[in-house]
C-alpha cells in the first residue's frame, strides 16, 4: 500500500505518534526516521490492529519501512 493511500485519521495517527508533519517525508535534508516508523507503523495497522508501534519499531529496518510506505510498482498490481 502506498503513502497516498492512507486516509486522513492514519495520516493524523503518524503524525501524532511522530510529533511531525506528513509534509517531513519529503524534506531529505532533516531527520525523518520516526515519521518514516510511524507511518510504516499505520500501514501496517490495517492487517493488524494490535500491533504494538514500540515492538514494531524494533523489528523493521529502515528500508523495511521505505518497503511498506512505497511498495514496488508490481507487487501493488497484484493486489
């Protein structure tokens, strides 16, 4: 599932939960690694509702989370 997909309460959610804007994705030059979690984190709600964000914030890696946020062109045909 892609970023654009979230809806405006998950959007809100990752914000919340990262203390910034959506709006930080795209600004490369700042630090973003909570932002890049928690809206990880959100996508993955959706198959879990349980999922802890601390335990999942431990088990991705950085590219995992990229991986969730933008997932390859193909596998998101296949849905």
């Amino acid at each position: 599932m892609a970023i654009h997909k979230l809806n405006m309460a998950e959007i809100s959610i990752a914000e919340r939960k990262s203390g910034m804007s959506i709006r930080r994705l795209f600004d490369f030059d700042a630090p973003n690694s909570d932002l890049v979690t928690a809206v990880a984190w959100v996508i993955k709600l959706r198959e879990d509702s349980t999922l802890n964000y601390e335990a999942f914030a431990k088990s991705v890696t950085f590219d995992e989370c990229f991986e969730i946020i933008n997932p390859d062109e193909d596998d998101e045909l296949k849905k």
